[in-house]
C-alpha cells in the first residue's frame, strides 16, 4: 500500500483510519476536510477543491481521506488501495453529533485551524447533508468497487470490520515516505 484512499460518509471513522495506517505504514496523510475547509468555515470552490485533490493525486505516496467524488476517476487512477467505510448511517450520525459534543469550541486535527466544532444551522444541515446523501454517496462507491481495475477493495460494513483490518496492519512499517509529500 502506497497510494490509499479511505471513502465513506461523514463519521465512519476516515479520519481515525487514515492517522492510525499514516503511522502504521509510515505515509503521509491527507484529510480532504483541509481541502474543503478554509478558516472561518469558508467552503473552497470546486475547483480549487479539485487543484488541491490534484495536487496530493500526484505524489507518490499518500493516504487520503475523503470523498469529492468529482475527483474519483483522478485517485482511483492512482491509487492501489480503496478503503470503503460503509457504516450505518444512524451510527455516523451518532459518532457526529458525539465528536461535535467532544470536541465542541475547538477545530479537530482533520481540520483547518479556525473551523472549531459548534452547533448552529450549519450543523442541522449537515445532518441532514449525512441523512440526504446516504444512498447517492453509496452508490458512487459502490460503482468502484464493482469495476476496480487494479484497485484492491477494502469494504468495511461494520465496527468489528474495521477493528479487524486494523489489527492486521502491520505495527510499523521501516518505508519512508516520499519527502516532497506534505501532511494536511
């Protein structure tokens, strides 16, 4: 595994997954949240959203978490490894409201600096974002992994699931990492 991309709805645990392999398998870590997001909860445009996919797409080495799946066809192009983090929604939306209430006043290490946690009329919508996407999401992930070339499939439906690909990571890996790659 060199080139990871870990997918899923919001609170599958992408974030989770992509630090502890970042450090399991000595690789760069990249958190499309910072791609999203700048400070202040300012949504990048698309296409800048885009530039900045690109820009991590063309490393060697990488793990990145996250979707924009208009940059699908680029990463799975790239990449050799597709994490699907296929939870139950009401499981994700429980493990959201739970890392807002943890982490509330205060921008979480998969964001950007000025994006603290809160709960106001951005928050319902994005639970609804969670609730309202749950199939069309899917079905984007769903299309890779039927067809994935060259791509192997890791799709993790269940807690457990994810433990267990976990546990068989290996404890740390001697591979360095491209040093040109950056952390987001």
């Amino acid at each position: 595994m060199q080139r990871v991309m870990i997918c899923g709805g919001p609170g599958s645990g992408k974030s989770t997954l992509a630090r502890i392999m970042g450090e399991r398998l000595a690789l760069p870590v990249h958190h499309m949240d910072h791609i999203h997001w700048k400070p202040g909860w300012i949504e990048r445009t698309p296409d800048e959203k885009s530039a900045l996919c690109h820009a991590v797409h063309i490393q060697n080495q990488w793990i990145f978490e996250g979707n924009h799946s208009r940059t699908y066809p680029e990463r799975v192009a790239r990449a050799d490894t597709l994490i699907w983090l296929d939870l139950p929604v009401l499981l994700r939306q429980w493990r959201v409201f739970a890392r807002t209430i943890r982490s509330y006043g205060r921008s979480r290490p998969d964001l950007p600096d000025g994006c603290p946690e809160r709960f106001d009329k951005g928050t319902l919508e994005f639970w609804h974002f969670i609730w309202r996407t749950r199939h069309t999401a899917r079905a984007k992930l769903a299309a890779i992994a039927a067809d994935p070339g060259d791509l192997t499939v890791h799709h993790l439906q269940s807690r457990s699931q994810v433990a267990a690909f976990i546990a068989n990571l290996p404890a740390n890996q001697e591979t360095r990492h491209d040093p040109r790659a950056t952390r987001h």
